[in-house]
C-alpha cells in the first residue's frame, strides 16, 4: 500500500510538473496542457442532474459538467450555466458563430391531422407531439427527426385519447398527463423512446384536470393549476419519478386559472397568463422556487393579456408566444430570468393562433399545429 501511495503521488507530481501531457500520444500538442490522442474512446466529463450541479460552491468559470436532466454538456460562464446545442455553444442563448436573428423556417407538416391541444416534448436528438383534438379527441405519438426532415409514427399514447394534457420531460422519459377525453383526467404516463413503450404511472393525488401547466425541475415534474368543469386551480404538485409518488407543494401565488403558459430555466419555473373562470385575461409572470417552496411575482409578460399560448426554453432564454384575448395573436417574447426582462422577438412565420405545440431540439425551436379558426398542422423551426 505505500508503495502504491508513493506511485500515485509520484504520478500526480510528474503531471503537475509536466510542460505538456500526452495521453495516447509520445508528441502532446504544445498548446495543450493535456492531449489525449484516441481512436475508440472519448473523455468522460463529470455527470450529474441539475439539483447536484447546482451544489456545486463557487463553480470556476469555464468549468464543464455533463448534465443528465438534458442530456447536455454545460459550462459556467460566471453568471450562469449555459448549454451545449447541436449549433454550438449557447451564449445566454445565442449560438456562437452565425446567428439566425430570429428567424422562422417552415419545416414539413406534421404528418397525421390537424389538431389543437396536443402535447410536445423532446427527449435526446427527437421531438415528439401527440394526443389533441382535430374535432376527435386523439392519442397517435410522432416523432420528429430534424436531420432527416421526417416524422415517424410511434407506440400510441397508452392513456385514452384526449386533449389538453400536460406533459414534461426527466432525463430520457417523457411523461404525459391530466386533460380531457370528455371528463377530466387525472392520470399519468410515462414514454421510453428506446423502447417505444408507455407504462403507467402513480395518478396525479389533486383533482382530475384539464388545460393545467407542466415543467420540470431536477429530476422532478410539476403539473399545477388547469380546471376541473366547476373551478379554476391553485393546487401545484411535483412528481418523483423514483418514488413514483407525488408531493403538494405551495399553491400557484396568483388567481386560479386555466391555460397558462410555464417553462423551467435552470433551477427555477416560471408560469402565469391565462383566463380566470370570471373571463379575465392574465398577463401575470411568477416565479418557483422548489427548493425553497415559494413563488415570487416578476415582470409581467411584455405581450398583451391572453389565454392558450404557447412555450418553449432555448439555453437561458424563455420565450412565449400565441394565445388569444379575443383575437389570435402570433407574436413572439423572450424573457430573460437574470434581468427580469421581456423582449419582442420576430413574429411568428405562419398564422396567428391558439393552443399549438413546441419542442425544442438543441438551440432550435420547433413550433406549430394548433387553431387559427382551423385547426393547424404546420410546423416552423425557430433559430434565434
């Protein structure tokens, strides 16, 4: 034992010591502190979820980490941590390099029916929308492959056919829940897309629901407010996929409604906007906290009031857009959670429209299906 303490640390001393180390090479690039030189093998960065990256005590700017929630490389850049997408760095959300100054690019229709209050997620390098209602309440699943251009059917949704779910992503597993299949629903699925398969999941302990909120936060799901036929909701509960139960958590700070509009950043959620039962419109933008269990009002949506928008998360930047207060609406508002600030972004590219789906795959959004007074099937990818 002491003499492998002695060649461990002799190792360590040479290392240190050393101008330049190669691994798998006798010639190290001399720019480089360390080369590794492999043709069968990769580098293992540390891998962790977003609950343990952030106990992480006065991370060094540039340090990396693998990020399980995401299936992402992130690095800190001081203020923040920002992801790895399939463009390349995001830098507060916009890729090095070329830009795309918010452009939209119509990308093939999706390819069953028309539909309205569908459910979208991604899960790795594939999007995926399913359930809604193109006048029949729905449950076939596609997946959307970007570099091919394509949709593929898969496994049907193993729930009953509905609209107005909610849904979220942890880790590789998507997971669909609550909605309306002609009564409320309380129920949750749980999608391997290995697999292709849906397994039933613990059901939602608050009342069944329709039109609630979803987002995820380390490794655990929140599906919060929506309407049971006689009230709007407050109640907001979290789901641990391990345990396979779910815990209530604070209630929604602000006036119980449907159709709001959430996302997570980091280690925070955001929701608000919507309809009250009274008719009210809300443009109301709060805060979670789930360590701390607490919502704090922030600024509100730069946007007009509105119900049945839509959502959607690009590296450190959430952005909403849709909805209706009386008059569809295709505009477009980023919001950043550092500055507390909402910024227009370039209109939608298609129609003006309600409850349609978003998915985001790597620094690229990829937005449609919905109603404009029909129901919609067009999809359009979204580079900022």
């Amino acid at each position: 034992m002491k003499i492998l303490s002695f060649l461990l640390l002799g190792f360590c001393w040479l290392l240190a010591g050393a101008q330049n180390v190669g691994i798998g090479t006798p010639a190290p690039n001399a720019s480089a502190k360390l080369d590794i030189n492999s043709t069968n093998s990769g580098l293992l960065l540390p891998r962790m979820n977003t609950t343990q990256r952030n106990l992480i005590a006065s991370p060094a700017t540039g340090l990396l980490i693998f990020n399980t929630d995401n299936n992402s490389l992130e690095m800190w850049n001081a203020t923040a941590w920002l992801s790895f997408g399939s463009a390349g760095i995001l830098n507060n959300g916009v890729p090095v390099g070329p830009t795309c100054n918010g452009t939209w690019t119509q990308k093939p229709d999706f390819a069953a029916t028309a539909r309205m209050r569908p459910v979208a997620f991604c899960l790795g390098s594939k999007g995926y929308i399913g359930t809604g209602n193109d006048g029949t309440n729905r449950k076939d699943f596609w997946e959307f492959d970007p570099l091919t251009n394509s949709w593929t059917q898969k496994a049907d949704f193993g729930g009953t056919a509905r609209s107005g779910a909610a849904a979220f992503t942890i880790g590789n597993k998507g997971y669909i829940g609550t909605g309306n299949d002609g009564t409320y629903r309380k129920d949750l699925w749980e999608y391997d897309a290995l697999l292709n398969t849906w397994t039933q999941k613990t059901d939602l302990t608050g009342v069944a629901r329709n039109y609630a909120v979803a987002f995820s936060i380390g490794g655990k799901g929140y599906i919060g407010g929506g309407a049971d036929g006689s009230n709007d909701r407050v109640d907001f509960w979290e789901y641990d996929p391990i345990a396979n139960n779910w815990t209530a958590k604070a209630n929604f700070a602000g006036p119980a409604r449907g159709g709001m509009a959430g996302f997570a950043i980091g280690s925070k959620g955001y929701t608000g906007m919507g309809q009250t039962s009274v008719g009210a419109f809300r443009k109301d933008i709060w805060e979670f906290d789930p360590l701390a269990n607490t919502w704090t009002p922030k600024a509100d949506f730069g946007g007009t009031a509105r119900t049945g928008a839509t959502a959607f998360v690009i590296g450190n930047t959430g952005y909403i857009g849709f909805g209706t207060n009386g008059t569809s609406r295709k505009d477009f508002w980023a919001f950043d959670p550092v500055a507390n600030t909402w910024l227009p972004k370039t209109d939608f590219g298609g129609t003006a429209r309600i409850d349609a789906a978003a998915f985001v795959i790597g620094s690229k959004a990829f937005v449609g299906t919905g109603f404009d007074g029909t129901n919609r099937k067009d999809i359009w990818e979204y580079c900022q």
